[in-house]
C-alpha cells in the first residue's frame, strides 16, 4: 500500500477521463504533454514533441538549463497528495488506537481466539474494499475498516504468545519468530505492491491479500478451533493500573518513537523520492527492501539474545541512538543507493528495539502484576499505533512547511533523547502489594 499510493494519488488527481480498457492508464491532454517533455529531457533526449510550438521549445530550453527540479513529478498538486497520503496512513492507526482499550480487557475475558478469527474477516473486507476504491474517500473507508482488523489480530496475536509461553527465554523466541513473520510480510509487501501496480494494475495486489487472509484465518480456525468453549481465563490488571506503571510507559514511549521514524519515513519519503530523484513505482516500493530485510535479522538476534542475558534495556538504548543518527542522515542523502543503506540501518534498529521491548512488557507484568496479558499488548499496540497515526499525519504539512530534512533531524533528535530512559529498564523491581491485592479480589 505504501508504494502505491503517492503515485495513484497523483494519478487520479491529475488526469481529467481514463481510458475505458485500463483504470491506470491516463488520457494525456495537451497540458500533460510539457510534462511528458520535460521527462525526455530528464532521459537525455533533445527533440521536442511533434505538436510543440517553438516557444514552449524555448521555454522547455531554459528549464533544462536552470531546472528547479529533476523530475517532471515536482509541482504544487504533490505537496496535496502528501498531505493525503499522510491522512490515509494515519487512519488505520487512529481507528486501531480507540479500538485497543477495549480489545485489550476483551482478549483478557473471552480469550485470544474468537478476536483473531474476527480480525481475519474483517481484513478480507477491508482488502477487498481497497481493491474496488477509485476515489480518496472510499480508501480512507477501506484503510479505517483495516484498523478495527488490525487491533483484533495484533493485541490477541501478542497477547496469546506471551500466554503461552511463560518462560522470558521461549517468550523472547516466541516473540522473535513472530517479528519474522511480520518482517517477511515488509519484505514481500512493498516491492510486490509496487512490481504489479506497474505492470498489473491497482486492484490485483490488494485481491491476493485478500485471498491470503482467508487462507490465514482458515488455517487459524482449523487449528486452533476458537467455537470451543474456552476456559475462564483469570482476572487481569486494570488498564489504568498499568498506564500508571512508570517502566511500562518507558517501554511503551520506546516502541512508539521508532513506530514513528518507520510512519514518517514509508509517509514521507515516495513524495521526496518522487520529486527530487525521478523514482520509478517499482523503486518507491523496493527501496522499503533492506528496511524489512534488516528488521528481520535484527528481530531474530535480539529477541532470543536480549531475554537470555536480561539485556533488554540496552538493545532498546541503542537502538533508539541508532535509529535517531540514521534518521537525521536520510535529510542529506543524494540518491536512492543511499535510501538503501539508510533504511536498512534504520530497519535494524527498529527491529532490536520491537523485539528486546516486546517481551519485556510481558515480563513486567509477571514480575509486578498477574500474568494476564491482553491488556499490556494493548497498550504496546496504542504506542505502536500513534507513531503509525501521528507520524503520516504530521509527515505531509511538515514536509510541506519546513521541508524533509529538517522533518528527519527533529524526530531523529527525539529518539536519541529519549534513549537514556531505558536505562531505568535494567532491574525493575517488584511490586508484592499490587500481586497480594488483585489475588484476593
């Protein structure tokens, strides 16, 4: 979705009619074809169209030598579809967050499962919207509809393998496989949606989600069985009683400032591609490759090794530091080959972050409270979901304002901030009364 949208944005906000064979494919009129120039002269060529009058010769002349931009994509209706890729980012995440508070206590009364076999349903139609949208206002739908499905799957999803696996070392491996699968689905996401919006179309990469979440939510039923009555689950903590916890707000505050750089950068970063280094559909997507790549390797390593030497506290520290430093880089990179590098790197850090973090939330709730989990991962879902609601939403006007380097220095700077905080992670104490009170009710 990331990588298609800036583009097809931009599409249906330029093109006045379409062709009737193919929604993608625009009817150029006059006005297009100084654009479609101009991006000859990008290529090398110097003859001009047939129907070109010997002004605009001149004129395309003179912007070949003093360009203001290299690419033909740079003009002022792309500062609009920034702003709208920002609000349709941020919209998942924002219905996500309202939804966790109650999903969390939910998970906690009826179980994990039920949850996750709702969110596969409702994933599918989400999707299947997405893929029939032709207008802004129906993909906002669609990607809003996307949250509620997001929240089921992502707080019973956590909260079932934290319950499960009891032990900090199963859990940190438990955890880590899971960020693999989360990892393989950026990995083959991005540069699969891109590869066939270019050669296929919108709507063929949004239909084989579809048909993958109900392979997923099938398989899902058929072997966990959810209809079967479960057994009563045992009383957890309060939200608010958590929320208070000043280590799992420190733990939440990490997860939702390294959310935020990946929200910021996949929001803002195909607009910058596009309008000052003429990137192609394909490259707004793969250039997300060695971002997804890294988080995986870095999810594997550090969720197994961070549990084993109870060094949570440091792989979130530097990472943090890490992802900050890489962050305020991306305003000077120059070409896509430098996106790479810096997305990997960024990539990496997050993915020690999420999988040191993850685990430990779990833990502070054995260790301080009773060891009943959906609430805590709804919180560590909120935190994730306001990086993914607040960075789009704030990507587009501030990029439009103040410009995309001074945009990554200043939410670079707040990870690398924030970062000494986890070192109050090292040794959390124990909290008998809390454990005492809630046994007795």
């Amino acid at each position: 979705m990331v990588p298609i949208l800036p583009s097809y944005l931009y599409k249906i906000g330029q093109a006045p009619t379409t062709t009737p064979g193919n929604s993608t494919d625009l009817t150029v009129n006059p006005p297009v074809n100084q654009s479609l120039n101009y991006r000859s002269m990008i290529l090398g060529s110097t003859s001009a169209l047939p129907h070109q009058t010997p002004a605009l010769s001149s004129d395309s002349t003179e912007a070949q030598k003093f360009p203001k931009s290299d690419c033909s994509y740079a003009d002022a209706h792309l500062d609009e579809v920034n702003i709208k890729v920002g609000l349709l980012l941020a919209s998942k995440s924002t219905i996500q967050l309202i939804i966790n508070p109650f999903m969390g206590p939910l998970t906690d009364r009826i179980g994990y499962h039920i949850p996750m076999c709702a969110g596969f349903c409702i994933i599918f139609f989400a999707t299947t919207l997405f893929a029939f949208s032709s207008s802004f206002i129906l993909m906002l739908v669609a990607r809003s509809v996307q949250g509620v499905g997001g929240s089921c799957l992502s707080v019973a999803g956590m909260g079932m393998l934290a319950d499960e696996y009891k032990e900090d070392k199963e859990r940190g491996r438990a955890m880590g496989i899971s960020f693999t699968g989360l990892a393989l689905g950026l990995i083959a996401g991005a540069p699969f949606g891109s590869v066939m919006y270019q050669f296929v179309g919108k709507m063929a990469p949004f239909l084989v989600l579809a048909v993958i979440a109900v392979l997923a939510g099938g398989l899902h039923a058929l072997i966990f069985k959810p209809s079967r009555a479960q057994a009563e689950m045992e009383k957890g903590t309060p939200l608010l009683t958590l929320l208070k916890d000043p280590y799992i707000l420190i733990a939440a505050g990490a997860i939702c400032l390294t959310t935020l750089v990946i929200a910021i950068i996949e929001a803002a970063l195909p607009i910058w591609m596009m309008k000052t280094m003429c990137a192609s559909k394909w490259q707004l997507g793969t250039v997300f490759l060695t971002d997804s790549i890294s988080y995986l390797i870095a999810s594997n390593i550090f969720g197994h090794l961070s549990q084993k030497y109870n060094g949570s506290w440091l792989c979130a520290f530097i990472g943090m530091i890490l992802a900050g430093i890489t962050t305020i880089s991306f305003g000077f990179s120059k070409t896509i080959y430098h996106l790479f590098v810096l997305n990997a790197i960024v990539g990496f850090s997050v993915g020690t972050v999420d999988s040191s973090i993850m685990p430990l939330m779990g833990n502070l709730v054995d260790l301080r409270y009773v060891p009943v989990y959906g609430t805590v991962y709804a919180i560590a879902d909120v935190a994730i979901c306001i990086g993914y609601s607040v960075g789009p939403a704030i990507a587009g006007p501030t990029v439009a304002s103040i410009g995309f380097p001074w945009l990554m220095a200043i939410i670079g700077t707040v990870n690398i901030i924030f970062a000494p905080l986890c070192i109050f992670l090292f040794s959390p104490s124990r909290q008998e009364e809390h454990l005492s009170i809630l046994k007795e009710n």
